[in-house]
C-alpha cells in the first residue's frame, strides 16, 4: 500500500527568513525610538517598553504621583552614566531600577559589596563583556535629604552600586511592570510586591 505523509509545518524559504529578520529589525528601531521619545519627554505615554538586561524585558506602566518608598520600581534618567560603555553619541535612555536605599540611610562600601538597609548588593569587577568595572570608594556615606539608591537584584545590573546615588530630580516616574519576559522575572517581582505590601 501507499504511505502518504503530510508536512503540516511549511517549510521556510531563505526570502521568508530574510522577510522576518527585516521585520524583527525594524520593530527593534521603532521600539527605541519610542524609549528615546519618552525619556525627551516628547512622548507622553502612560507605557515603558524595556529591552535591556538590567531589568527584565517587558511592559511598564508609568506614573508620575506615586510616593516614593523602598524596593519602589522607578524609571531614571540616565544622565551620561553609561557613556562609558557605549560612548557620547548614543542616545539617553531610561534606567528601570529599585529604590534600595532613602534619604537619612546609611550606606556601606566595602570591595566586595555595598550594604544598605541590612541587604549586601555584590560588586563586579568586570562586565559580561570584559569591560572593568569601578564601584564606588570605600567607606560609610549618609544618603543626603534628596539621594536614593537605586540597585536590581541581578549581580549584572549597572546601578548605584558603581555610579553612585541618584538625586530626587532624575528620578522621572514610579513604574510598575505589566508584562515580562526574560531571566530573573520571579526576583524581579518579589522585590516589587515586597514595596506594594509595605
């Protein structure tokens, strides 16, 4: 007899590969565009789409009159801060990181970590990419009346662990995330649920 076999997945032409890279590529560019316009403040969007890795990537929503507490989840601006990893002529962007430590709060560097509010942020020496890392001298600092901490639980996150605390006005929003997707989503919102429950 006969044996019939059916392919029930077509297979892809290399044009239909190209066809979807070209529209993978072109998503990307318009997603960045559309962070770039929000951090100029020339889009007003109640949404914040995150591609980077020291954050879980996904969907935020932004609001701009929620009190600021720990383990809050804010968008800061970046302000030059990574300028040494991808040089002056890229564009600002947004940074979603945690409030990990308030004005008044005591702040411990050693080389090995920064300790505030009992928790141990460990420090890198290098990035995922052999680039050297500089976190902050050490010693024992007070967080000044308009200073915040800003630090992800990720080892990887570029935070205040290196460029030091952030002032009240770079501080644009409080997000909160809608969708995510990636490494370390489960942290990352165990740490968030911890500052809705507080």
């Amino acid at each position: 007899f006969m044996k019939w076999s059916f392919d029930l997945k077509p297979k892809r032409s290399i044009k239909d590969w190209k066809r979807r890279d070209k529209l993978f590529f072109v998503a990307i560019v318009l997603l960045i565009t559309f962070n770039i316009c929000v951090g100029y403040g020339l889009v007003h969007s109640p949404f914040y789409v995150n591609i980077t890795t020291s954050a879980p990537m996904g969907v935020y929503m932004i609001s701009h009159n929620q009190e600021l507490k720990p383990n809050v989840l804010v968008m800061v601006k970046e302000n030059h801060r990574l300028e040494p990893f991808y040089g002056s002529k890229r564009p600002p962007q947004l940074l979603l990181k945690h409030i990990a430590g308030m004005p008044g709060d005591i702040m411990t560097v050693t080389d090995s970590d920064v300790q505030i509010n009992t928790e141990s942020y460990p420090t890198l020496s290098y990035t995922s990419n052999g680039m050297p890392l500089q976190h902050l001298q050490n010693g024992v600092y007070t967080l000044s009346s308009d200073e915040y901490f800003v630090a992800n639980i990720p080892t990887r996150s570029y935070d205040s662990r290196y460029f030091g605390p952030v002032k009240r006005d770079e501080i644009q929003a409080v997000v909160t995330p809608i969708w995510l997707f990636g490494e370390g989503v489960t942290e990352f919102v165990n740490q968030w649920e911890n500052a809705k429950n507080s």
